[in-house]
C-alpha cells in the first residue's frame, strides 16, 4: 500500500514542475509581446519620419515649380492644379485674417482715443 504522504509529495512536485513550465511559456510570451511592441514603436518612429521626408520633398519641389525653376510632367498635372487651388484658398484666408486684424486694431485706435478723451468721474 502506498505511503499517502509520498502520494502527496508526488502531487505537490507534479504541480510544482507544472507551474513552473507554465511560467517558462508565459515568460517567453511576454517577452515577444514586449519585442512586438518596441518594433511597432520603432515603425511608427520610422513612418512618421518618412512622411516628414515626402512633406519636406514635396514642399521643396512645390517652392521650386512655384519660382519656374521647374517643370512637372504633365502626369502630375492634376497635382499641380489641386496645390494652386489651396495655395490660393490659403492666401485668401490670409488676406482675410489681416484684413480681420487691420480692423481689430482700428477699433482699439478709436477706442482708446475715446478713453483718453473722456471725462474722468469722480
């Protein structure tokens, strides 16, 4: 007949070696979870800096078309004339916000003169 203290032994370093396995594969889990994390990090650090690079390109060669230094192929035309378009839209608006700013300070002007002028209460 078997010894139930040995049994339980049994048990208990059966359990023990199974918790520790189980640990071993959660381990390793989290460590690809934390490697996948850095590298998505890592991509979007790479993608954000590409887009800076094409928005940089894409402005000096716009500065460069705008001066007649350069001519687009005619592929490109629809760029070109979607660009002109905001560029003007752009300039309008700010026409307008100067226009908005001359007229604010005109009104502080005659504001102000208005203060100074006015009989002090007492």
């Amino acid at each position: 007949m078997p010894d139930p203290r040995q049994e339980t032994m049994k048990q208990i370093q059966e359990a023990w070696e199974a918790a520790q396995t189980q640990l071993a594969e959660l381990r390793e889990q989290v460590d690809l979870s934390a490697k996948m994390a850095q590298a998505k990090v890592t991509s979007n650090f790479l993608e954000r800096d590409l887009e800076r690079a094409y928005k940089e390109l894409g402005e000096a060669v716009w500065a460069q078309v705008s001066r007649g230094r350069l001519q687009l192929p005619k592929e490109l035309g629809t760029v070109l004339k979607a660009l002109e378009v905001v560029t003007k839209k752009i300039q309008e608006q700010n026409a307008s916000i100067n226009d908005l700013l001359s007229e604010g300070a005109e009104v502080a002007s005659r504001l102000k003169g208005k203060l100074a002028t006015a009989p002090k209460k007492r």
